[in-house]
C-alpha cells in the first residue's frame, strides 16, 4: 500500500514534469504580467511549443465564441507575442521519457527481481549557433524491494531509489574545434553489443551488459576537444572526475565471482579506496581517425585506471584476504570500417602493455601477475533479402605471458557474437535476437526481443535473457539469472 | 506609351531569337541539371521534412525529419518525430554512410543497402541530386494536357546512387519536374514519383510535395512534404560521424 502511494507519487511528479507546465509557471517570464494560459492533459505533447501554440489558438477561439471573456484582437497579440518572448528567452527543449523495467527469474523459485520505474529528462538548448548546452538526469524506484524478499538489506539500500545526474555539459564550436565540457559520455569502437575499444567510461554492471549502452556507461566530468579538418579528426580527453565499474553489493542478481581455487570458503574482502577527483587522477587519452576511400580507420591511447580493482590477496591460516586495489594502467586501440558490397566490415583491437591477471598459485605473494594481452574483434553487417539485418562478430584475446596458473583464462579464448533483427508493419513491431557465445569455458547469451510501438509515444517490449553454459565463465556462473522481462517506455 | 510598348516587343523578339536556340541547344545532361536546381537550391540547406506512409490494412506511419545538405554528396537526416524514434539521424557522404542510435550513443558505419531500407528511401528524402550521379538520355518529347514535356532516362555511373535508372518527365518551358519512374539496378520498376504543390521555397518554386507510389503493391504510398527550406552555411565538419551526437533538432 505504501508503496503504491510512492509510485502514484513518483507518476504524478513525472507527469507534471512531463507535461511542463511547472516548468512554464515557475519559470521567470520575461513580463510580470506575462499570463500562460496552461491546461494540463493527459495526452503529453511530441512538440511542446507546437502544442502550446494549438491551445492559444483554441483558447483564442473560446474567448471569441463567449462574449463574456471576450478580449480585443490586439490583447491576443499581445499575449502570443509575449509567449514567444518566452520560448526565445528560456532557450530550451525538454524531452524524455517514463519507463517501467520488469523482471521474472525464468527457473525455480521464478522470482520477481526487477520491477523499477524510471524517470529520464532531457533539456538542451543554445546560447548562440556555436554554444549549446545539454543536462540530463534520472530517477529509479524499484518496486521490487516493497513486494519481494528476493533480496537483502544491502541490495535494497544500493538500488531501491537512486538519483542521478547524466550527461550534462555545455558545447563549443569554433572553426575545426569543437569543445566538451562537462559531464560526459566518450565512445570509440565500431563493435555491435559489445564493448571493445569502448573503453573510456567506467559501466555500471549491476545488471552485467543487459541494460541499453548509452545506460551501462557513466558519464564522468571532464574534457573532450576535437579538431576536424577535412576527412581527419582528432581528439583529446581529460577526464578528472574519474569512475569506476559498479558491480553491485552482494546478493544483487549478478553478484561477481571472486577469484577463488574450488573449495576454498574461508575469505575476507576489504573495500578498494577509490582514486579521488582530481587533475592528478585524471583519465587522459587521445583518439585520431582518418577516412580514406571509404575505410574509416582510428587510433587511440588512454592512460587511465583500472575500471575495476585489481585482486590483491594474501593467504592467513588457509584464510584468502582479498585486498583490492586501483592500478594506472595504458590502452592502445586501433579501429577501422569499410563496406564492400553491401557487406559493411569493422574491427577493433585493443592492447593493454600491462594487464594484471588473478593467478591460482598459493605460493604467490599477492595473487596477481602481469601480462599484456590483446582483444580484437572482426565484424560484418548486411542485409538480407533487404530485411533481415544481420551482424556477425568474431573475437579473440590472446594472452602474452600466460602462465597455467592464470585464473579462469587461456592463451587465447574466442568467442563469437549474432544479432538479427527486422522490423515489421511500417517499423511499429521490431523483433530482435542477438546471441554472445565464449567458447573458453563454453558459455552463452540469448537474447530475443519483441518491441511494438502502441502510439507515437510509447512502447513496450517483452524479451528474455538466456544464460547457459560452464559455471568457470561468466555466461554460465549467471545462468541461474536468466529472466523474462518486459518494458514499457514512453518517451515525450 | 507606343514607343515603350514597341521597344518591349522588339526585346522580347531579340531575346527570343537569342535564347531559342541555347535552350534547344541543351543536352539532356544540362536538362538534368537545371531540374536539379529546381529540386533542390545548390546552396547549402536545412530543412524540415515531413513522410506519411500508407499501406493497405496497416496503419499509417508518419514521421519528421531534420535535414542538412551540403555540396551534392553530404547529407544529414536526423529523425524529429515521432517520440519512439526521436534522435535517430543518418549521415550520407557520397559512399559512406553511418546510422546514429540514441540507445547506442555511437555512430555505426551501415551500407548503402541500409540506407535504402524502408518506406522512403533517405535518397528520396534528401532529395539528391541527379546530375553528376546518372547519365541521361533524351528519349521523347511528350505533349500531355497541352504542355510539352521531356522524357529522360537517366542511367547510374555510381555505385552509391539510390536507383539503377529513372524516367523522368520534365516541363520543356521551366523545367519543372512533374514525374518520375524509378527502377532498381536490376531493371525492376519500384516506384513512381510525382511532383507537385509548387510552392516558393528558398526563393523559388519548387516541388512541396512528393507523392511516391510503390510499382507493386497497389495502394502502397508515401507523401514527403518540405515544410520549410532556408539557406544555412553548414561546417563542413558537422558532416562528419564524429559531429552526429552534437546534432541539434
């Protein structure tokens, strides 16, 4: 019962914010005076201003039609022109969306694991042609933790209601230069549903890499400059607002697996310290790309931390003590794009000089060795029969100092990846499957999807993640998360 | 008032023994071009575009778009509406193209096939140019409801253009575009297209609205209207797969 009134709470607090009518009425106009005529109704407006100018005009219409309130021509004018002061004074555009994420385990005891609202706003605008700005942000409430005692008090502290501040920075552009400041998203790498050369941005994988991608990275404060002269850009980023993979507390859905020989139980795991903000700590790195006859090829440098700690250990008594740690670590990147007939071909590789690997040798002092190892992806995309699109993706990390001692690697581990998708009924229905197999320890992902637009607004999809496979890989260490779920978006 | 009107006649006389004969000296590949000009202002452009797509028993599919055009080969189409789709954006440059998905947040290389994918293709939207792209041919001239028109063929010389071939029906006094066949690389006829609302856009008449029906599927059309047109000096840069996640609406 509590609850639902925080949910109807929450709906209501978006639909006054969807609708903007706060926005409006709170915001300051340009007149005292200034008067917005505001009806508030349930049918939220693709083009706010666009609707806005619709009930001036009916409210224009009613005022004519009933002498009582009857105002002179000028006084209308008067009025849209003052409302136009105010759209040109506010510079904005809000959009976003409301969405609903629900998940039902697939196996015994089919547990209800996810049944989160989310609210997602959007504004943007421009103080002139070459200065723009963008904030965003959004609020979670998972139901779940209200019907359910499928998860801990930990669990429910870490992701029952989070607010977040997303994307938000400001643009500038002057001749080839275009510079970022802010809160930001930095994407490199040309791989589909997996993340390669996409190495800038700490992910959250408190749902591992189901969620959208645009939703797995966090958006860290910083800088990104570019310089575009012809078919060559480059780019410099200082990232000093640095974050780190989230992983969730123990008991969430995708808990991650220590690095731990079978049959060892007893073990103490103390928190990492992350590195703090600061120019010091700074994630630095360069990307440069040229396109040349059609091939689009980049290079890229990132001196950076480990998104996620490394796995110091000590051994007391038979007791591991795991004392994590965040290291400096270097990336070097290559990428490149080509289409040869209607075949579009894409690659990445991404070599990390001095990688620290968790070792299975209770001899060793502290757990870990160095190595460098390289992952490279090779991918193509067509269409067939100019509907089904179809993406094939191989991939590899290759390991040069393996030693057998490594824990849950090989030398080299392939894997591959398929996605398949087509869309139906002038694009309202859109069917989806994207499998990812590992074939070290063989494992897998299936991951069917059906989408149908309702109206122009909104959608709803029902689809399930499959996990199956080894238990010594990841796919298969989940496959006891496998789950159904649905969702339903709508955007504004 | 006599003088005036005699000195009028005798300059509408010059004019039309000197220009007579340069337009019937035009080739059809000169034809082309100042239908181009007519389709579409040489100058960089931005432009709102709206497609409505109807399909027998289906319902109808409308969308917006933003459009950028730079040059003949670099093209912009960004999706405004509806919601679902909103943010979406296709960069065209010549040969290569790239798709930008919101959820994605990068911009993903597709082929030209993608690119043609759908109700309309985004060649149709963008409205780009046929000189330069095709070779053409003059077949006939056609009178129809007493106007005299050229009918063209125009055959590809690229690999990126969005037909194989095209019969275009153009006005011999303005050189209007009034219709057009398309047909696939393979020879297959796909659609027709008819050019109509002449309204002044960008300081001039042109077509606001294209009516595209689909050669097989009877009842199957799309209509792309230009609301708006305005002259806009583009960077080149924002041409680029590095600029489609700082597009604007």
């Amino acid at each position: 019962m509590k609850n639902q009134k925080l949910f109807c709470l929450i709906f209501v607090v978006a639909f006054v914010l969807m609708s903007r009518a706060v926005w409006a009425e709170d915001a300051a106009p340009p007149n005292d005076d200034f008067v917005m005529p505001v009806i508030v109704d349930k049918k939220a407006p693709t083009s706010y201003i666009q609707k806005m100018l619709i009930r001036l005009d009916e409210f224009e219409k009613n005022l004519r039609q009933n002498q009582k309130y009857l105002i002179v021509e000028d006084q209308l004018a008067d009025l849209k022109k003052k409302y136009e002061d105010f759209q040109d004074w506010a510079h904005i555009k809000i959009h976003g969306s409301l969405e609903n994420q629900s998940a039902i385990k697939m196996y015994q005891p089919n547990s209800v694991t996810k049944l989160r609202n989310q609210i997602y706003l959007t504004g943007s605008g421009e103080f002139s042609p070459t200065f723009k700005y963008f904030v965003s942000g959004r609020f979670n409430y998972d139901s779940v933790f209200a019907v359910s005692d499928h998860y801990n008090a930990g669990v429910e502290s870490d992701q029952k209601a989070e607010l977040e501040l997303r994307d938000t920075y400001i643009d500038y552009s002057t001749g080839p230069w275009d510079i970022r400041l802010g809160k930001q998203q930095v994407v490199w790498g040309e791989a589909v549903g997996l993340f390669y050369a996409d190495v800038v941005n700490a992910k959250d994988l408190r749902e591992f890499i189901l969620p959208d991608f645009e939703f797995i990275r966090i958006p860290e404060w910083g800088a990104s400059v570019e310089f575009t002269q012809g078919d060559f850009n480059s780019q410099l980023i200082v990232l000093p607002g640095v974050e780190f993979d989230k992983t969730g507390v123990p008991g969430t859905e995708f808990t991650y697996p220590l690095p731990l020989p079978n049959n060892v139980t007893p073990f103490t795991v103390t928190d990492p310290k992350e590195p703090k903000y600061g120019f010091d700590n700074s994630k630095i790195g360069t990307r440069v790309s040229y396109l040349i006859n059609g091939l689009d090829v980049g290079a890229f440098f990132l001196n950076s931390w480990t998104s996620s700690p490394v796995m110091y250990r000590t051994i007391n008594a038979g007791v591991y003590n795991f004392n994590p740690d965040y290291e400096r670590q270097n990336i070097f990147g290559v990428t490149f794009s080509k289409e040869i007939n209607d075949y579009v071909c894409k690659g990445e590789a991404v070599y990390y000089p001095d990688a620290r690997f968790s070792v299975n040798d209770p001899t060793d002092f502290d757990g870990i060795k160095e190595s460098g190892y390289v992952d490279y992806l090779l991918g193509v995309d067509h269409i067939f029969f100019n509907k089904w699109d179809v993406n094939v993706q191989y991939t590899q990390r290759w390991i040069m100092d393996f030693e057998n001692t490594f824990m849950n690697e090989e030398e080299f581990s392939n894997g591959f990846s398929f996605r398949l998708s087509r869309n139906w009924f002038s694009r309202k229905l859109t069917t989806e499957f994207l499998a990812i197999a590992e074939l070290r320890a063989p494992g897998f992902l299936y991951r069917p999807k059906v989408s149908y637009a309702l109206t122009d607004n909104l959608k709803m999809a029902v689809g399930a993640d499959v996990f199956s496979g080894n238990s010594s890989g990841l796919f298969g260490y989940f496959r006891n998360q496998s789950r159904w779920y649905t969702e339903l978006t709508y955007k504004f | 008032m006599k003088k005036n009107s005699m000195m009028f006649i005798v300059m509408f006389g010059l004019a039309c023994v000197f220009v007579s004969p340069v337009l019937a000296q035009l080739t059809p590949d000169e034809i082309v071009e100042k239908v181009d000009e007519i389709r579409n202002p040489s100058y960089d452009n931005k432009s709102d575009v709206s497609v409505v797509s109807y399909k027998p028993n289906r319902p109808d599919h409308a969308t917006r778009y933003a459009v950028w055009i730079k040059g003949k080969d670099k093209t912009i189409v960004k999706t405004t509406e509806p919601e679902n789709e909103r943010g979406q954006a296709l960069l065209m440059r010549e040969n290569d193209f790239w798709g930008f998905f919101p959820e994605v947040s990068k911009p993903i290389r597709i082929s030209l096939q993608q690119r043609l994918n759908g109700d309309v293709a985004n060649g149709d939207i963008a409205r780009t140019n046929f000189s330069g792209d095709y070779s053409a041919k003059l077949l006939r001239t056609e009178k129809i409801s007493g106007k005299d028109f050229y009918v063209l063929e125009l055959l590809s010389n690229k690999d990126s253009t969005t037909y194989g071939k095209v019969i275009l029906w153009v006005m011999t006094e303005n050189f209007w575009p009034v219709k057009a066949e398309f047909y696939a690389i393979s020879g297959r006829y796909l659609k027709s297209c008819s050019y109509e609302d002449y309204k002044t856009i960008a300081g001039r008449l042109r077509p606001s609205k294209l009516v595209l029906k689909d050669a097989v599927v009877k009842g199957q059309y799309s209509v792309i209207t230009y609301n708006d047109m305005v002259q806009a000096e583009i960077p080149e840069k924002n041409f680029t797969k590095e600029y489609l996640n700082k597009l604007s609406d």
